[in-house]
C-alpha cells in the first residue's frame, strides 16, 4: 500500500537485527516449551555453587532437547480426530441421531454403540479401566459385574445384598473396590471379596481411593495403609473428582463450595484451596441450578456459564476436551468450552450433539479413554454411545496399553510399584519436583534425625510458663493478634485455663483464712 507522496506502507516492520533462521528457532523451541516443557525454567544464574549450577544446567539442557524432539516428532503422528461438521450454515450437528451415526461409520465402529438393559436393580454407575478394554457397572440395588465391553466377554458377575453407592477400579483391571452401605470393600477380578475397608464408613464417593462420609481419606492399596484422614468439616460431599494433571481431590459440597485435598493436607489447616462456585449444592464440579460453569483452576475464575433445562448429575471431559454433561433424561456433548493456549475463552451457542429424552434417568456420563465413546449409567441400565472426536487418536502404549497380554500387565504392575511417589508429592503444582531446597541446615538436620524423641508441646510451654512476663504470656499475646489455631495454640490455651483456674482458687483460699469461716460467705465473689 502507498501513501500519497509515493512512501511504501508495510504492516509489521523488522527493526531487530536476528537472522531469519534464528527467529525461526526461537518460535520453534517457544512452541515446544508450551506443549511439552516442565513449567518454568530454574535460573542458573543465581546459583552460587558451581558444581550445582553445572548440574541444573544440564538437566535444564535434557529438558529443553525431551521437548523439541516430542515437539518434531508430531510428523509421525497417523491419527486425526475427526468431528462432525454441517454442510450449511442451517445444519446443526446436535439434531444428528445416534442411528444416523452408525450408519455412516465403520462396522468395527458401529459395534461399540449398544445397550444393557437392566431395569431392575438400577440406576447404575459404572467405571471404564485405564487403558478402556474393561467396564465396571455397580447397581444400586447391589448388582455387581464385569466385563470386555468391546468383546461382549463377561468377566464376573455377583450380588452383594447391600447399597451400592459408588466403583471404581484401581490400578489394574484384577482389582476392584466397591463403596457399599457400611464399608468399602475391595474384590479381584473374578468377584473374591479380599479386603474390608473398615476405616472407610458411610462412603459415597471412590476416587481410586478416596472416600467421604464428612472425612477424605487416602488408602495406600498397595501396602494397605491409611495415608491420611481429613475432615471436610462440610459434611458428606455432593460430588468428587480428581485432576489429572496433579492428583489434587476436588469435593464439592452442599452450600456451593469446592474444596482441593491433598494428603498432606490435614483437618486444622484445612484444604489447599476453598472457592464458593455456586449459590447451591454442587452435584457436579461446577454445576447446579440448571447452570454449567466453566472454571479456570489455574486463576481460580469462573470462564463462563452455560443453562441447563435441570439441575446436573454428572459432568465429564473427554481426551479432546469434547465435555459430557448429564442432566435429568438427556444428556449433552458441548465442543470448544475451553480451547488450549487461548488468552480468552469464546462462548460455545450451542452444543455438539445431545442424546436422551427417552424417559431413562441419568446417573453417571463417563469417557472411554482413547475412544470416540461415551457410556451414560441410568435407571434402566447402561447405554455406549459414539462420540466423533472426542478420543485420542495418537496413543501412547508405553503409558496405557488397551491391547497388552498378560505379560505386559504383570510387568506394568512392578513399574508402577518401582515408580511409586509418595503422598507428599502430591499438590497445586506438581512442577515443585527438581528445584531448589531453601531450608536451613537446622530444618533440614532435625528432619533428618528420625531417632530423635518429638517433643512434647506441653512439657516444653510448662518449663518456659514462669514468671509474669513468661513465655506463655507473650505467646498468647502474638497469637491471639492472628487468627492461627495450631497444636501449640491448642495446648496453651488448655495450660492458661488451668493455671487461671487454679490462681482464682488460692486466692479463694486466702480470703476464707483471712476472714474466716463465718464471713468468707459474704465476701466478693470473682
């Protein structure tokens, strides 16, 4: 474009003086940062010690090479996820029926869209395993069973005479836990009952394996092991769910709250993070009162809101972000409602497919993962429907294998245990891993001695509590200032009534002595 006087316009001027190639590398390893790096680099240059900054170095090099090679590998991905996609712009793909769906796909495809009806010890839950070859369906009414859904091979099938509430596989598909009316129990594969969670009461929710009766507790199943227990201090929770990407526990309660656990979390400090979602009950993450909310956990906001005809039950998110929202008879398939690298977040007008409206109520919606599947548990049994592009097309069989053997599995079992993290991994951000430690030398020689006797709080306040300015007097004027109730807090407040009490006592004694028996009744009472 030019200007009046002869003078060549041009739309994005380069000032710099970097060479082609160099920018181009830049926006390479830019990219590759974003989709496959390790959250934010350390910066070597403040480190003093040379031999550690060397190290960070290197290791920050590894991480850099990992991401452009996974980055350049994309050419080698096969596999595109394919939506549907209107013809013209008065199409709408939410009116495609499922019968339409098989017709126009393939036979291995059409096969995975079918109905179990069991109406008579419904509405059922159920659980897809890791690697989505096996289907767990727990009845309310206590019906239990198993089974290779894409083979149509039934693995067990048992009845426990008690409520079921909520199943779940654990780590492999030879282990199943079931959150019945008292306990959680844990079968094997082929419906042997070999463990009875008695600590677990009143569970309604698993998730592989917390449960909740008003507490969240963390059971190693590995080991057996209780790993924490944790009063919500909000009663039993509504629902719960588990975030992927750092393990942190989700529960949402009846007055609108989510809470986030970890467990390293415990009841006095209370959960890692607390946010009012809604003005009611949320029986989905984010979902009440005939509304959707979709929410950034990242700047803990809510993105935007969406209108459901009845209150939700279940919500679920598939591979491609493709999100399952059940509510009332229908449920419905809404594409785009967060789109990944976005600064901002467009409002999805109106869903990618719906299903339903038959008269079957929905219980649960839950993705098969790596398929175009979603299973919907109702009233009147469980229903497989076909989902184009909601799974991963490009699969990494090292993480989850749906065609391993026997062998592969055994084998997948000693890595897992070899791989195992402790709880105390486990929080906000899991990119915590690998930097630097800025403890003391004293904190990190006192965790260090393991032999070392823990110190007893109310031995140590007694021998300091002497005198009028003593140690238990100023800590109480500190403490009071702030709002902070610890342990240490707890025990002073217990010695400084005691000690009260016992002063109002002697002086109580003094003045009965000085006054004597006839007239101590008719002294001033404190």
């Amino acid at each position: 474009m030019e200007t009046d006087n002869g003078a060549l316009v041009v739309d994005q001027a380069r000032t710099s003086l970097i060479p082609k190639h160099e920018r181009e590398k830049r926006r390479r390893e830019k990219e590759a940062q974003r989709d496959y790096g390790r959250g934010r680099s350390v910066n070597t240059k403040t480190v003093r010690d040379k031999k550690l900054r060397r190290n960070l170095q290197a290791l920050e090099s590894k991480y850099k090479t990992a991401a452009l090679k996974a980055k350049d590998a994309e050419i080698l991905l096969q596999g595109t996820s394919g939506y549907l996609e209107p013809e013209t712009e008065l199409e709408r793909t939410y009116k495609v029926k499922q019968d339409e769906i098989v017709e126009s796909v393939s036979v291995a495809t059409a096969q995975k869209r079918f109905d179990l009806t069991l109406n008579e010890l419904g509405p059922y839950v159920f659980d897809y395993s890791r690697n989505g070859r096996d289907i767990l369906l727990g009845g309310r009414k206590g019906h239990i069973a198993s089974m290779d859904w894409r083979l149509g091979k039934l693995h067990c099938e048992f009845q426990v005479n008690e409520i079921v509430r909520d199943v779940r596989w654990l780590h492999t598909n030879q282990y199943m836990a079931v959150a019945q009316k008292k306990n959680v129990y844990i079968y094997d594969g082929s419906g042997v009952e070999i463990h009875c969670l008695n600590q677990h009461r009143d569970v309604s929710h698993l998730e592989f394996l917390p449960g909740a009766s008003g507490h969240l507790k963390y059971q190693d199943v590995s080991t057996g092991q209780l790993v924490s227990e944790i009063a919500t201090k909000l009663g039993p929770p509504a629902s719960m769910a588990q975030n992927p990407y750092n393990a942190v526990c989700f529960t949402g309660h009846n007055n609108g709250q989510i809470q986030l656990w970890s467990p390293s979390c415990s009841s006095s400090n209370g959960p890692l993070v607390k946010l009012l979602a809604h003005k009611g009950p949320v029986r989905a993450m984010s979902i009440d009162r005939g509304k959707m909310a979709v929410w950034d956990i990242r700047q803990f906001r809510m993105v935007n809101e969406y209108f459901t005809r009845q209150p939700a039950s279940s919500v679920a998110i598939s591979d491609r972000g493709v999100t399952a929202v059940g509510w009332g008879t229908h449920t419905t398939m809404w594409k785009g409602l967060f789109t990944k690298h976005a600064a901002e977040q467009t409002k999805v007008q109106s869903p990618y497919l719906t299903w339903g409206g038959e008269g079957r109520r929905v219980e649960r919606v839950k993705w098969c993962p790596l398929e175009d599947v979603l299973g919907i548990g109702h009233d009147e049994g469980f229903s497989s429907i076909i989902v184009p592009g909601a799974g991963e097309p490009n699969m990494d069989i090292m993480e989850v294998n749906p065609f391993e053997t026997v062998k592969d599995r055994q084998d997948g079992e000693v890595r897992a245990l070899l791989n195992k993290l402790q709880p105390e991994m486990i929080a906000l951000d899991p990119t915590f891993i690998g930097n630097l430690d800025l403890r003391s030398e004293e904190q990190r020689q006192a965790e260090r001695d393991l032999d070392a006797k823990p110190v007893d709080v109310e031995t140590e306040i007694r021998k300091k509590a002497r005198g009028k300015n003593s140690a238990l007097r100023r800590y109480l004027r500190k403490q009071r200032a702030k709002n902070i109730i610890d342990e240490k807090r707890l025990k002073v407040d217990e010695i400084w009534k005691e000690q009260v009490e016992q002063q109002r006592n002697e002086k109580k004694k003094e003045r009965e002595a000085e006054l004597g028996p006839a007239l101590a009744r008719f002294a001033k009472r404190d």
